[in-house]
C-alpha cells in the first residue's frame, strides 16, 4: 500500500502538473478538443488545465475518485452548466472545430449535437412513443411518416424495440427501470446527435439492467462518439476504448483503457484503478 493510500483527500499529495497521454486515436480523429480548460464554481476552482481530445467513434470514460470534476467537465461539453451563478471557465472547447462558448453560439443546437443521458432514467409521463419523438416534436415536426421512422430506427438503435413494439402507446413510466434508461437513450438518439454524453447511466439499475445498456453502448460505438462518467471500473474497463482519470480537478492520465487498468504509467492512476483510494 503506498502512502496516499486511504489519505483523506486533503491530505493527499498534490498531482502531477503535467498529464500523462497515450490514448487510442480514431481514423476519423476527433470531435472534441478540449484545451487549457479550466472551471470554477464561484471562487471554488474544480477544473484545472484540462487539455483532452474526444476521439470519433470511440467510447471515453472519465473515472476519478468522488468531487474530482467528473460531471464538471461532462456538463461542460454541453454547456449544462451555464445556469449555475458564479460560474466561470477559462480555455476552449470546440466540437469540429466550432467554438462551443464562442460569441453567438446556439446553445439549444449545440445540446441537440450531444444527447444526454443521466444517472436516474427520466422518462416523460407520456407514452413510449411520444418519449421517442418528444425532440422532433420539439423542432415542430409533425409528418407522421417521419416520426413513425424515426421512433423505430431509435428503439431499435437502444435495443428496445422487439421488447415495446406492441405497446408504443402504452406509459413509458409502466417500463422497468433498466427499459426506461434504454428509452431515454432511444429518446437521446432520436435526433441524431454525434456525441452521446452518460452521466453514470447504469447507478441506478441491477446488474441485468446493467449488461444491457453495456451491451447497448458497446453496439452504438462507432456509430457515435460517447463519454460515459463512471464509478465502475470493471464497466470502464469493459465498455471504453479510452479512460481518463481525474483527481482533485485535474486530468491526471488519458489513456487507452487496457493500459489504464493493467499498466497504468502515473502512481495516482495505479492506486485509484487498484481500489487504494476512491
Ligand atoms: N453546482 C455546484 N456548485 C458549487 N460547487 C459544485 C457544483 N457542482 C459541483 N461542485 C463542486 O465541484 C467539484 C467537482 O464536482 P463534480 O460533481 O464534477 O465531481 P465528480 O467527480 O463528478 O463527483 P461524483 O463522482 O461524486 O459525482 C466538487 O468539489 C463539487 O463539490
């Protein structure tokens, strides 16, 4: 055991300055950068120096242990977090190139380009079908064709079409917990984003549950870019071609997942993925 073993984190030692890369590359390079990102909530710096590229086609899992800034910096891709007061970012982050909080951008189109899926299924109190197509509803289409088209190409995108195909007018909230996360990712993709953002998708559901929406991310892979937040190292492991450890607001190590969990280049990394602390 080293000695930041089971240290409370104020007493930790400090993290490298310098983060350490050696992440796989998509053929098709990438669709986020993220450079010199930083990130505070009132006076509270919780994101420092973020420098990370988000590969196309690939799946990344962002791992670290509780407050490190996980969901701080997935909300930042989108933007969710532009409604808390006092916050304040340093940096750039741009998808294909585009400036994200550069001046004029259109935040309701930037967040329909990343579909968002979050630790507890929110489905909406209407039926599955309305669910699915609630996003082109939205945008004002109303062509049945169009949503009869989009509503099955999207379960079947989630895996969930052979099990609601029959009951498309029924409540989505009659679904089980595991159906309604998989629905929400049917609604997520409904309107063709190109990156999938999941802020711990499977927290709240059994192990069953759990191997689907596994199974499911696993299937979406190249079809979209998708950043998962997790505390579950065996799912990182299992479901990510690139991990990226976070500790104390900083990105410590990004690198391609196997290397993360059975070689890890940075002490800190090893002793997180090793269960030393968390
Ligand atoms: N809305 C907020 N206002 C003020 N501070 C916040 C807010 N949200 C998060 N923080 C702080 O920012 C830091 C990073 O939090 P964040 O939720 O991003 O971490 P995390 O790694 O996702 O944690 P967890 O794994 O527990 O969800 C923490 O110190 C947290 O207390």
């Amino acid at each position: 055991m080293t000695d930041s073993a089971m240290l409370e984190p104020s007493a930790r030692p400090a993290p490298p300055q310098e983060t350490t890369y050696h992440f796989v590359t998509s053929p098709e390079g990438s669709v986020i950068d993220v450079s010199d990102f930083k990130l505070w909530y009132g006076s509270s710096q919780a994101l420092y120096d973020i420098n990370l590229t988000f590969q196309r086609g690939l799946v990344t899992a962002l791992i670290g242990p509780s407050g490190c800034g996980k969901s701080t910096l997935l909300r930042s891709l989108n933007r969710m977090n532009d409604l808390i007061d006092g916050l304040s970012i340093d940096g750039q982050i741009t998808i294909n190139g585009q400036d994200i909080y550069g001046p004029g951008v259109d935040v309701i189109a930037l967040r329909k380009r990343m579909g968002m899926v979050f630790q507890k299924p929110n489905p909406f109190a209407m039926s599955i079908y309305d669910n699915v197509v609630y996003p082109l509803r939205v945008d004002g289409i109303t062509d049945r064709r169009i949503l009869d088209e989009t509503c099955e190409r999207a379960l079947r995108g989630s895996a969930l079409w052979d099990e609601v195909k029959d009951r498309l007018k029924e409540s989505a909230l009659g679904m089980s917990g595991g159906q309604q996360q998989r629905l929400c990712i049917a609604r997520a993709i409904a309107s063709d984003p190109e990156v999938l953002l999941m802020d711990e998708p499977c927290s709240a559901l059994d192990p069953i549950a759990t191997a689907k929406i596994e199974e499911l991310i696993d299937e979406l892979r190249g079809h979209y870019t998708i950043i998962i937040v997790t505390h579950n190292m065996q799912q990182a492991g299992r479901v990510s071609d690139n991990t990226a450890f976070m500790y104390l607001g900083r990105l410590i190590e990004y690198g391609k997942t196997e290397t993360i969990f059975t070689a890890p280049k940075v002490p800190q990394t090893r002793d997180y993925v090793t269960g030393r602390f968390g």
